[in-house]
C-alpha cells in the first residue's frame, strides 16, 4: 500500500551539489537511465517513513543530495560524514534555503547524547562497514524510544560487481563488503525490523538490486 505520508525525493539542480571525492555518486542522479534508478532508490526508503519526525540524523550525507528532502520531514536536521566537508556542504545547502548541522567523523566518536534522535537515514553505507554491530549499537542508544532507522544498501554478490562496472564503477568488490541479509543479522538484538522493499519492486525480493528496511527500536 501507498505511504499517503511519503516525501517526495527532491532532486536539485545540477551543480547544486558537488561531489566529496571521485567515488561519489552525485553524478549518476542526473543521468538519462542509470539516474532513475539512483532516484528511485531513495524514494523506496522515504516511502517508507512516517513524518514529521522531531530530530533526524543522516549517518554518510555524502554530497548533501537528499539533505533537501530530509529537510521536509523535519525542521532540526542533523548530519555526519566521514569524507564529506561540512562547510562545503553547508554552502551548498544555503543556495536552496536549507540549514543542517553538519559534522565531519566517525559516528562512534561523535558522543551524541542519548535518546537525542527520532530519525537516523544511512543509505548505500552499511555495505561498505566490514562489522555493522557497533554502528547499530551506538544508533539504538541516540534514537529515542519511539525512533526508526532507514538503512538502504545494494545487493552485494558477483552480478552486482558486474553491473557496477559497466556502469562505469570498477573494483566495487573492494568497497561493497556487507549484504543486507547480515545487517538485519546483526540488527536483531536492538532493532525490529518493521518493513523492507526491494527494487524494482515488480521483481521477487530475491531478485532485488537495491534494499530499503526500515528498523524500530527494541525498548529492554
């Protein structure tokens, strides 16, 4: 059933955003075919969500590509990045009207106060972190009681290793190391799993290029 709730996935102009490093995606957005794919990824997790949300997190902003739409569910937006440069970022989010506190590190470190967010957004970082428990450790102590988790992760096998390089990434085997089956493994002592898409969503899960699943947080 439709999400009659859901963000829409706003898409800035080009060059409103510039890339963080020569692996960042920005590019493939605006691309003829390849780009709506990218979009429709992103719009699968929003679909998702249930705002409005009080204090939300983006754990890998990146560029700040979906900052805008993040922005729309709530009015105290947070980010942190362990590439991306804040200020850069920041100047980028104010040619649109947008305000968000951006910090630059690991999440482990950043000593986020408890219970302190409503939202946490990770999309296309799970698969790069060898051991995803202690990042969903410390996400389940700054959500709040109440607050979800939006993870979004590629299929992660040989085909997709394929696929990335004819689209023009090479070598992906050596970044995309988790699948998604293991993080929601590792998920289940803190988090529930409340729903999950796959896309194309008119494709059996088992067939699925890119995964959205949106976690709630187990009380003890």
């Amino acid at each position: 059933m439709k999400n009659s709730n859901a963000i829409r996935f706003i898409l800035p102009p080009p060059g409103t955003f510039l890339p963080n490093n020569d692996d960042d995606p920005l590019p493939f957005y605006y691309k003829p075919i390849i780009g709506s794919i990218y979009r429709d990824r992103i719009q699968g997790g929003l679909d998702l969500l249930m705002p409005p949300y009080g204090k939300v997190l983006e754990f890998g902003y990146g560029s700040g590509i979906l900052l805008p739409s993040l922005a729309r569910l709530s009015g105290d937006l947070h980010g942190v990045d362990l590439n991306s440069d804040p200020d850069a970022t920041q100047m980028c989010l104010r040619s649109v009207g947008i305000s968000a506190h951006l910090q630059r590190g690991d999440l482990l470190s950043m000593s986020y106060p408890e219970k302190s967010f409503d939202l946490i957004v990770a999309f296309s970082v799970f698969e790069h972190i060898a051991d995803p428990r202690p990042l969903l450790d410390e996400m389940c102590r700054i959500l709040s009681d109440s607050g979800s988790l939006l993870i979004g992760m590629p299929r992660v096998d040989r085909a997709m290793e394929r696929l990335f390089s004819i689209i023009g990434f090479s070598g992906i085997e050596k970044h995309h190391v988790t699948t998604y089956r293991q993080v929601i493994n590792a998920s289940r002592e803190r988090f529930s799993l409340v729903r999950m898409t796959s896309l194309p969503s008119w494709l059996p899960k088992a067939f699925g290029m890119y995964f959205t699943m949106l976690f709630s947080k187990k009380l003890n």
